[in-house]
C-alpha cells in the first residue's frame, strides 16, 4: 500500500498488520463487521495472542459503531434534505396557486369596472341626447340673420 492509498479493510484498524491480517485470512474473517462479530477464542485459536485479540476486537467494535452511525447521519441527512425539497415545492405550488388566484380576481374585477364605465358613458351619452331634443323649441330652429336680430340685442324700451 502506498503512502498516499486509504485504508478501508481490516488494515485500516489500529494493532492489525499484515501477519495478523493473514491469520484472520486464515480463520475466514475478512471484514470489520466479522472481526467485530468473532469471539476472542476464534481469535486465539487462529493464532492471535489473548491481549492482541481483546485489543483488536475491541478496535473492531468501535469501528464498526461508527461506520453504522456514519450510515444512518447520511440516512438521517437525506431524508432531512429530501423533506425540505418536498417542502419548498409545495411552498412554491402554493405561492403559484395563490398568485394564480389573486390576478384572477384583479381580471374579474377590471372587467367589472369597464363594464360600468360603459354603462355611465351609455347612460351619459342617452341624457345629453335627450337633453339637446329637449332644448329645442321647436321643429324648426330660427337662425338669427343678423346681431340685431338676436334676443340680447334688442333693447328694451
């Protein structure tokens, strides 16, 4: 193994090398989680010392701890992540949902208001119309020919 190279297999616990790494080849333990697991008899029935099995075993256990705490963090972690993207799109499907709904409204009540406007200019437009007819005195309207002819004019004696 090269200097730079991570360990990740039994030579990755302290008080394990490569003649011990053998007798455990040897005894069929190959992982962190089966030394973890193997009886420190098996160990020294391997040929492993009483002091060298209760220390590595020991190491093993730890190991093996912590790796499942680092799986279930990055469990824990996705979940929690998955949760706040569930939750942020639902927070945006609301914000659509709600703007959808309040320009909706501003349309319907645009429309409302142009309608009344056209219903005043209507209404405003028939009365002027109605008014003028009013005015009138007559059927036929009699032009002045002159200013001396015009009501204003013509003083009174």
């Amino acid at each position: 193994m090269t200097k730079g190279e991570k360990k990740t297999g039994l030579d990755s616990l302290e008080g394990v090398g490569p003649a011990t790494i053998k007798k455990l080849k040897a005894a069929k333990i190959t992982t962190v989680d089966g030394l973890a697991k193997a009886s420190q008899k098996s160990l020294e029935t391997a040929g492993i010392a009483a002091s060298t099995a209760k220390k590595i075993i020991g190491v093993a256990k730890l190991a093996s701890k912590s790796k499942t705490v680092a799986k279930a963090a990055g469990s824990s972690a996705k979940k929690t992540t998955k949760n706040a993207a569930n939750k942020t799109k639902d927070a945006a499907k609301n914000a659509a949902k709600k703007t959808s709904d309040v320009s909706s409204k501003a349309v319907a009540s645009s429309k409302q208001a142009a309608k009344k406007v056209v219903e005043t200019t209507k209404q405003s437009a028939a009365s002027l119309k109605q008014k003028a007819s009013q005015d009138r005195k007559g059927k036929n309207i009699s032009i002045p020919r002159s200013v001396q002819d015009m009501p204003w004019f013509k003083k009174k004696e």
